[in-house]
C-alpha cells in the first residue's frame, strides 16, 4: 500500500509541476527553459509527491490540529 500512495502522489507531483509551475513544455514537447523548469523541478515535484504520499499513508488517520 505504501507504492501506492506513493505513486499517487507522485502523480499529483507531476500535475503540480506540469500545471502551476508551467513545466507542460517540458512535459509534452521536450523542452525546458531553465534548469529548474525541466529535469530537476519534475525530480523535486515528483519526489515531494511520493514522499507526502507516503506520509499521508502512515498517518491516514489524523488531522492538523488534532494533537494525536
């Protein structure tokens, strides 16, 4: 369950980046304006993603401010 969540995050790692970082070029056409619009920002978003995934999985059942 952990690749799961982990791949799902990813997932929207890679929405994030493609969509409110303006990394589509980079997506969809192989081009990157900088450095941190192409290879290394889709590394970063999609590994932040997997790793929020897996936390979300770990503490499924809790919320912020709840103290547990």
């Amino acid at each position: 369950m952990y690749i799961l969540f982990g791949l799902i995050g990813a997932f929207l790692g890679l929405l994030v980046f493609t969509f409110a970082l303006g990394g589509a070029y980079c997506v969809f056409g192989g081009y990157s304006s900088t450095l941190w619009v192409g290879p290394f920002g889709l590394l970063g978003c999609l590994s932040i993603g997997f790793g929020l995934g897996l936390l979300s999985y770990k503490f499924e059942n809790r919320e912020f401010g709840s103290g547990k």
